[in-house]
C-alpha cells in the first residue's frame, strides 16, 4: 500500500473517549480517559485557518490533521486524539481500501476540546 505503510507511521499518539459516572453528590462527571494509549500513527496535516469563535469577534486556529494507523476495532467519531501536547476531535473514519487493514482518522483541533 503505497504511502501508508507502517515504516511512515513514526509518530506516538493516544486516544481518548468521554466517559460519564456519578459524583459523589449523585450528579454525572464526564472525564476523558485513554482508550488506546501510545500507538503508532503517520501524521499529515492537511489544512490550517483561523474562523470567528463568536459573532462579538475573537478569533480561533483550526488545523486539519489526518492520522493512518494500524485497523482498530472501537474508534468513533466521539473520541479525540492527543498529539505532540494538541488536542484533536476525530471527525472522519476511513477503512483503507476497506480491507482491516489501516484506519485514517481525519481529525481537527478547535475550542470544543472533543465534545
């Protein structure tokens, strides 16, 4: 498979899920916890620009990042990748060539901290 072998895949990532459970006061607290910790990926940043965080002006960087790693079975687009001290909501999960073989997760930063 050209261009996404596991020889690119240099980069040390983790990924995260949002996972809910009682305070002690009865209320839900939501943590983020590490579903997949360390895992090899290839890291391509695809795009980068600056959009309005709110219509009073103050504006936000977003990049676009793309991450190929090794097929897992459980990653949703409700997770968020950590990279190099970033946070990344995945936006878009790809089955390379649809054979189990890669996933390409298409991810953003943003202000939403993966929720």
């Amino acid at each position: 498979m050209a261009g996404t072998g596991s020889g690119r895949a240099r980069k040390k990532i983790d990924i995260e899920r949002l996972v809910t459970s009682k305070g002690s006061q009865g209320g839900q607290i939501s943590n983020w916890e590490v579903f997949l910790p360390r895992i090899w990926a290839g890291v391509s940043n695809l795009s980068g620009n600056e959009r309005r965080s709110t219509n009073s002006g103050g504006e936000v960087a977003e990049a676009r990042t793309e991450f190929r790693i090794r097929y897992r079975i459980g990653i949703d687009t409700t997770m968020r990748i950590l990279y190099s001290g970033k946070v990344y909501n995945i936006r878009h999960i790809k089955d390379y060539e649809e054979e189990h073989n890669w996933l390409i997760l298409t991810a953003d930063t943003g202000v939403n901290d993966g929720r």
